[in-house]
C-alpha cells in the first residue's frame, strides 16, 4: 500500500513538470515571436554596408584601394563615421560655418583644399585640448605651435585664434611636403610628427603611407580624412539630410578693435563696448583669462559684436 502511494505521488509530480515546462516553453516561444514581430516598429532602422567607390582620391593622389588592406581600412573608417551619427552630424553643420574660411587660406598657401577635412579628424571643429596638451583646431602642440609664429603663454594661445591657427597648419603642411614628396605623406606626418615619420620610414624601407605599419591612431588617419570628406562633401547620400537653415553659417556680424593697452578685467572691457564676457570669449577663444596684460604694448585686434 505504501508502495502504491509512493508511486502514485511519483507520477504526479513527473506529470506536472511535464505540464508545466511545456507550458513554460509555449509562452517563451508566443513571446519570442511577439517581440520578432513587434521589432521593425520599435526600431525602424535598415543597416546596410557600403558599397566603395572604383577610385578615391586624397589631394589628387591616388588611393590603391585595389589592394584589399586599403579597401578594407577605408570601408571601416567609412561604416564608423556613417553610423556615429550625432558626432557627423555636428560636423556637418560645424563645416558649414568654419570651412568657407579654411579654404580661403588653404587657397592662399598652395595647400590643396582636402586638408581641411585635417581640422574635422584632430579636434571636430572644436577649440579642444588633447591628453597630450595639443590645443585648437589645428591642435598643435606648443613647441610647434611657437616654431611656426604663434603666441603661446598663460594669458594668451593663438593656437585657439582660428585664422592664425589655420595660416600656421599650412605653414606646417607645406614643409611636410617638401620633406617627404607626397601631400599624402605630409599629411600622416601631421598626426605622427615629422621626426617620428622619417625614422618609420627609413626603419620599414618604404615611403609609401599605405605599406606601411604604424601606430593606430596614424594607420587610421588618412582613411579617417578619406571618409570623412565623401560624407561631408555628400552627405545625402549617406542619409544625412539637413535642410540649409539647420546648419551652422559663419559669424561675420562683428568688427576688430586695435587693442595696445592692458586689460585688467575683460568683464569690465565688455562692458564698455556693449557687450558681454561670455561674446568676448566665444570671438576670441585665443584670450585665455580675465585679464589681458600686454606689458609690451603689442597690437592685438580683438573681435567685438556690432550693436
């Protein structure tokens, strides 16, 4: 009797297991399906790779994309910058405002106008300091900053003075070129550093950027520019479409003051001239504290908002 109850309680719970995880995998499997079925409205999305062009070009050199590493390094920094989209974005609509000016100067100084795109790929058109202490757009570090003619001390940095900043790049890039042949060379060199791209040259006996094997951050840097500049250049074509009146158009409703004396307080100077400190700063990033000393009685021209 003992025995037939036993066996009896036995078969019961077997039964309910059996029950129950049957039950258990229906509803996970109902719900699987729910949410395959419910996906494309939760998400309305289409992510696709993207098919290369025949040729690419960088400062009218060619780029050897027949070479499968070439393509290959080209189409990642092409699918990242596609698919990083509130960073294109904001470039896009930064191009619009800062890029007319580099041009210009790049025009100026017989630089061929893909360098721009150098000024998107080292800072995002963004007045930034680097873990390593390069500054600005162009983001040159101190001694090179100083080598090519800009001021740099503890009150004021024109490697954040836009358009002394820029003159400087192609002052940089242009000897570059004439050290290493190619504007494609000059421009790994700008992200490298001149002395650090000869010696890996002599080392791996090549003067070809794309054979050869450097750091990450250089190894990058010209399929970076590269891809770059096809979004930019096109960017609906990528899916970015921006209506003329999003972007960002440059800030010409200002005039320069000559400036030969001390400021002791900026506030107080912004004051004077109908304005604010916060516009002062944002129109000459380049003034780097509250004060301006100017012992020497240097000319500085100070951008000012018209009235």
């Amino acid at each position: 009797m003992q025995y037939l109850k036993y066996y009896s309680y036995t078969i019961t719970v077997i039964l309910g297991i059996f029950i129950f995880g049957s039950y258990h995998d229906k509803s996970v499997e109902s719900r699987s399906n729910e949410l395959a079925a419910d996906g494309p409205e939760r998400l309305p999305q289409v992510i696709t790779s993207i098919p290369l062009k025949d040729k690419y070009d960088f400062a009218g050199e060619h780029v050897p994309i027949e070479n499968f590493d070439v393509k290959e390094r080209l189409e990642r920094e092409l699918l990242v910058n596609s698919y990083w989209h509130s960073s294109t974005v904001l470039n896009i609509k930064n191009a619009s405002r800062f890029f007319p000016m580099f041009e210009q100067v790049l025009f100026e100084h017989d630089i061929p106008d893909d360098f721009k795109y150098i000024s998107v790929i080292e800072s995002n058109l963004r007045n930034e300091t680097s873990p390593a202490g390069a500054k600005g757009f162009w983001q040159f570090m101190s001694s090179v900053g100083k080598f090519y003619g800009l001021e740099i001390n503890s009150e004021v940095d024109e490697r954040f003075h836009l358009e002394k900043a820029t003159v400087a790049a192609c002052k940089y890039i242009k000897d570059s070129k004439q050290r290493f042949g190619s504007w494609t060379a000059a421009a790994a060199a700008y992200n490298m550093g001149d002395t650090r791209f000869k010696k890996e040259q002599e080392l791996q006996k090549t003067s070809s950027y794309y054979d050869m094997n450097l750091n990450a951050e250089t190894a990058r840097y010209l399929f970076r520019i590269l891809a770059v500049k096809e979004i930019i250049s096109e960017p609906a074509t990528f899916g970015f479409k921006l209506d003329p009146s999003e972007l960002y158009y440059p800030i010409n409703d200002y005039y320069e003051l000559e400036v030969k004396t001390s400021i002791p307080n900026i506030g107080t100077f912004a004051e004077e001239h109908g304005t604010t400190y916060r516009m002062v700063k944002l129109l000459n990033p380049w003034l780097r504290t509250s004060k301006l000393t100017n012992k020497s009685g240097k000319s500085y021209q100070i951008k000012l908002p018209k009235n």
